[in-house]
C-alpha cells in the first residue's frame, strides 16, 4: 500500500467522518510519512504501530492524534511545526492530520475512533 492511496476513513463513534486515511503498517512507510508530500484539508495518514512523530525535513505543520490499542485517543499534539519532535509513550497508533482540518476541532482525549 501506498501512502498516496487514501482508502479508509476516519470516524467518530457517533458515525462523524474526520478525514480519509490512507495507512503506513511497513517499515519504509512509517519512516517516509508525509516526506515530500502534501496533505489536503481531509485527509491524514495513520502510522502503526508508532508512538513518536518526527518532524525533520517536513515543510508545513501538522496535528498529531495518539491512539491506543483500542483506537482511544490518549494525546493531542496541535500543529506540531516542521523540525520538531512528539511522542506518547503509550500510544500504539499515531494519525497524522492538516492543521486546515476543522472536523478535528472536537475531538478529545478519550474519545473512540473507528477506522474503516
């Protein structure tokens, strides 16, 4: 799978789509993240299993969403600048996402996601 292809959705419990997903599970995909990509308003990129985000050589800023095994959210990082650095030591998921993504903005700690 590629890191172009956004195949899967991001939802609430409450059935509230946040953003299209495309899904970095290999070793080479979780390293390049978003490396020399651009993100769009709705889409964002989950990396598993991962629970520290990089920012070197990034060029624009993201939101970071830190999920556990059970896809809860357990930390919020909001726009996490270029060359700068994140991690949740208990996270198993991370969800990269635009910072120009408004369905993000009630979105919480503790709040269930469904990946589809």
């Amino acid at each position: 799978m590629t890191c172009s292809v956004f195949n899967h959705q991001l939802k609430t419990t409450a059935g509230y789509t946040v953003c299209n997903l495309s899904i970095a599970n290999t070793w080479w995909l979780r390293l390049r993240g978003l490396l020399g990509r651009t993100l769009s308003e709705n889409d964002g990129l989950l990396i598993t299993p991962c629970n520290s985000v990089h920012m070197l050589g990034m060029r624009y800023a993201i939101d970071v969403i830190y999920l556990n095994k059970q896809n809860t959210i357990i930390k919020i990082v909001k726009n996490l600048r270029p060359w700068q650095f994140s991690a949740c030591g208990k996270a198993c998921k991370v969800i990269e996402l635009s910072i120009k993504n408004g369905n993000t903005k009630t979105l919480k700690v503790g709040d269930n996601l469904i990946i589809e």
